[in-house]
C-alpha cells in the first residue's frame, strides 16, 4: 500500500502528464488482472468437461 499511496501523493503535486502517466498505469494494471481473471475462468470451465 505505500508505493500506491506514494503515487497517488505524487499525482496531486504533479504536472498534468504525471497525473496521466499515473493513471495510464493504474488502468493498464487494472487491465492486467482482469484478463488474468477472465482466463482462469475459462480455464476453470474448459477443466470441468
């Protein structure tokens, strides 16, 4: 939780592309969870034949 809250704490005394940089970021992880969700259940699915 400190990196994340040192980011956010950065993103409110940063420019405007530091806040967009940061935030490109939390989406692109966000994304990376849930395709990594979405194939475990598929997974789980595929298993179950």
């Amino acid at each position: 939780m400190g990196v994340i809250g040192e980011l956010i704490g950065n993103m409110g005394h940063s420019t405007t592309q530091g806040t967009i940089g940061v935030s490109l970021i939390f989406i692109y992880l966000a994304w990376i969870v849930v395709m990594a969700l979405i194939r475990i259940e598929q997974g789980k699915k595929e298993g179950h034949h």
